[in-house]
C-alpha cells in the first residue's frame, strides 16, 4: 500500500515539526477528510494547533513527516479524554472540515507504531 501525505489548502506546503504536542492517542482509528478510515493510527494535536496523524507503518520509521496535517480551527474547547473519548471526537480544522479521533481498546503492542514516536512528541505542553 502506498503512503500518502494528505495537506490541506491551509497548511504549509513543507513539513515543519513541531516543538511540543498538546495531546495524543494511540491505538486510534482516524477518520481523515475524504472520509477515508485508518486503524491504529497514532494522532497528535501539537502544541502549535495542528492535527498531526501517522497511519502507515512502514518499518524502522526514522522520518517525522505524518501521512496527515492541518491546521486546527482556533479557541476549541480541550476534547475529552479516557473512557469519555471513546465514543470520538471531532476536531474542526481552520479550513471547516472536521477530522474524528476515536480511541481504541488496547495497547496496540503488536504494532509497529506502538514503539516508534516522533521527535517532537517527547515534550507536552498544556492545553
């Protein structure tokens, strides 16, 4: 399956990671704009207001580019986190189009992404 890199309109042509995330989840099915369905993907919003995604799990991953970023719809209320997640959350880009975030049960353990984050995820900062 090939991987592909999913920038809005609104968001920088170039990748440019961020300092800090704000919250993350892993194992998560993601729901991008198009609509398309990603298990056991690891989300990220950044500390910078984006929405951050890495669906494919190619193995020894050594790269920070995600397969989707955009830019998050400014003043949004912190989404829900632990059991009440896991019904989904939706975030509103800058653009108006929603992406949604729903938690899975589990650890992930068996999957790639499980043991590999991205540099920036290493520093969190507060909502």
């Amino acid at each position: 399956m090939a991987r592909t890199r999913k920038t809005l309109a609104d968001t920088a042509p170039t990748w440019e990671a961020p300092a800090a995330i704000k919250l993350a989840w892993f194992p998560a099915t993601f729901v991008d704009t198009d609509g398309e369905l990603h298990r056991r993907a690891k989300v990220y919003v950044t500390g910078d207001d984006r929405v951050v995604a890495y669906y494919s799990a190619r193995p020894l991953r050594t790269d920070n580019e995600p397969d989707f970023v955009a830019a998050l719809e400014p003043g949004q209320d912190k989404p829900a986190a632990g059991y009440a997640a896991r019904s989904g959350i939706y975030l509103t880009l800058a653009n108006g189009a929603t992406v949604a975030v729903t938690p899975e049960g589990g650890c992930g353990c068996s999957h790639p992404l499980k043991r590999w984050s991205p540099d920036f995820a290493d520093r969190v900062v507060p909502w």
